[in-house]
C-alpha cells in the first residue's frame, strides 16, 4: 500500500529543482530522480523512515520547502506547502489568535503569510534539527542587505510522512527582561512549591533524550542537588538566547543563575511535543501560573556540542500574550520583508543569535 500511495503521488508531481543531485551526493551509486518530480513526496521517500544515516525525512522536508519553494514568500509556493499538509493538519502560528485547520486552513496561512511580506525579502534557516518524524528550525527574515525578525518552528509529520501539525513562533519585540521573573513572582506570591520528586540519575547523548530527561523527571525533582545535574549537561561554550532578553547568557555561570532565578513556586512548566532530534532537538512547551485560566506556550531548540555532546546552544521563544501582538502588526507594515522596526546588517547575527 505505501509503495502504491508514493507511485500516485510521484505522478501527480509536477516539479524540481536539482534533487537528483542531492540523492546522489547521500546515496553514491544511486539512480538519479528523474527531472520534475522534485515534490516533498520525493523527499520524504528519499531514505527509510527512521534512517540515522541517510536523509532526515522532516528535516529535508522543511528545507524544501522553505529554501527551494521559498514558502512564506513566494505564491508558487501556496500548492506545494498544501500537498505537503495532511488533511486534518493543525498549525498554531502564535502571531494569529486561531489556529487554522485542514488543507483550507494551510492555504488560507500561507496565503496571509505572503500577502504580508508583500514580495519582499525572504526566510532564512539558521538552524534546524535533524529530526524524522518531527523537526524545529531557527530561522530570520532578511531583505536587501539587512536582517530582522528571529523565531522558531516546529514541524511534526504523520505516518504517511504529512504535515500533521505546525506551530511557529515569532520573538516578541518588547523584551521585558528582568521585569519577566518580577511579574512571575507577584503574581505566584501566594503559591506553595511543590514537595521534591525522586529521580533517577540519567546521562543521555541524544539531543531529544536529553531535553526530556531535562524537563521530565529532573524538572520534577526542584531540588538544588537538580539544579547541579542539570547544569552538568551545559557545555562551557553554551550560549542561552531567551527572548524575553535582549542580551544572549554566554557560559554556565549566567546560565545556572538564569534557572535559578525562574525557580520560582507557582510554576510549572509543562513540555508538549518533541521532535527526535540527535545532534539538535526541538519541543514545544507550556508554562502553568498558578490560578491563572490561561497558559503561556513556547518553543525551544538546543543544540548539542558534537563532541562534548553537551549543550552548546539554547534559543527558547515565547509566544505574545495579544494576538496578534500590537507592535508585531506594526512592524510587519512599516518593514514586511523584515518584520521588525530597527534591523540590523545582514551577517551581524551568526546563525540568528
């Protein structure tokens, strides 16, 4: 059955660009894909599910589209980002106040993200995970020779190797900073932390393993002897972006003081999906305030030293409490190609940090 659906689907495909190439430089020896047929059907078909070695199924994925179809920018882009959508597709662009459904709903979102930029500038991926069944990529705006807004999508596929769920967020523009953990604080004054839970000491080398071990049972314990393991997986190069900031944490030291300055009770924070990332991980999380109705999600991508196999990079994206934020609208309308009100030189920011 799934070599009769990739055989359908291979003739209803209708364009490429230079993938036969690509599978030969992977797979040396290999029978080149003919021209024009170069589809995310071919993508996803390239390597065996689950291949370490070989292609990254939703990793080349998202490279297709967003760098070869230019999603996000270009119309030609709309069918190939709805083909690649399941039928029952969920995507959660933070930015909007609704999530938008089905293939209708995919093309409405990418119709709307394009309209928005106005033909100018372009998406860049700055990093991405190596992820299969899911992966989650860094990525910048930039137009002309200047660069701007930063964010981070987490893309998840379905059996059949579809888009069955997205959630993209933007950084926000206002970056409270320090008034963040002030603002937590009073409004947790009144709650109690949560009694320790014991844990079982772990030492993990895969990114996605070690980012659930991180914020699964470790998290759980909230003790100081916690916070001393989880800081034994942070390498001494690790750089923290956390865009509630605008300055990057560089090093242990401020990293160990960030955790535990957002230790604070009444605050749970809560992992939802994660990609099965190796050298780099993606996941999407939650945070719960006490006796607040409503939660704060977020976005997370580490990186992993490849030979410390430590963290050496962390970006965590928080989403906007208004949809669609003020100064977000504003921005995209002053600047669509860069989405922000002051950008800086192209290169200024190596890999969007």
């Amino acid at each position: 059955m799934r070599q009769l659906f990739s055989l359908l689907n291979l003739l209803l495909a209708y364009k490429c660009q230079g993938f036969h190439s690509l599978v030969a430089k992977t797979f040396p020896g290999s029978q080149p894909v003919p021209p024009c047929t170069r589809t995310a059907v071919t993508v996803l078909n390239a390597s065996p599910a689950g291949s370490v070695t070989g292609l990254r199924r939703a990793r080349e994925l998202v490279k297709y589209l967003v760098e070869e179809e230019s999603c996000y920018t270009s119309e030609n882009s709309i069918q190939p980002f709805v083909d690649a959508c399941a039928s029952n597709v969920i995507i959660e662009d933070r930015f909007y106040p609704q999530p938008f459904n089905g293939k209708t709903g995919a093309d409405k979102y990418m119709r709307d993200r394009i309209a928005q930029r106005k033909g100018k500038g372009k998406i860049r991926i700055d990093m991405i995970s190596d992820g299969d069944t899911a992966c989650g990529y860094a990525w910048t705006w930039e137009c002309g020779d200047e660069e701007g807004l930063r964010g981070t999508t987490f893309v998840e596929l379905n059996d059949r190797g579809e888009i069955v769920y997205l959630q993209e967020i933007p950084e926000p523009l206002f970056k409270p900073g320090d008034a963040t953990k002030e603002l937590l604080k009073a409004i947790t004054s009144d709650a109690e932390a949560p009694p320790p839970q014991p844990y079982n000491q772990q030492s993990p080398t895969v990114a996605n393993e070690l980012a659930k071990y991180l914020f699964g049972d470790l998290q759980k314990a909230g003790t100081e002897e916690s916070v001393d393991e989880l800081m034994r997986f942070f390498d001494d190069n690790v750089i923290y972006r956390d865009f509630n900031f605008k300055d990057v944490l560089n090093g242990p030291a401020e990293v160990r003081q960030f955790v535990e300055d957002f230790k604070i009770p009444g605050i749970e924070f809560r992992p939802l999906r994660f990609d099965d990332g190796i050298d780099s991980t993606c996941f999407t999380w939650e945070v719960v305030l006490d006796g607040a109705p409503d939660t704060i999600k977020g976005i997370s991508f580490y990186a992993l030293d490849p030979k410390t196999r430590k963290i050496v990079y962390v970006r965590d994206v928080p989403e906007s409490a208004i949809k669609p934020p003020i100064l977000g609208t504003w921005a995209r309308n002053l600047r669509p190609g860069l989405g922000v009100f002051s950008p800086v030189p192209k290169g200024s920011r190596p890999s969007g940090k």
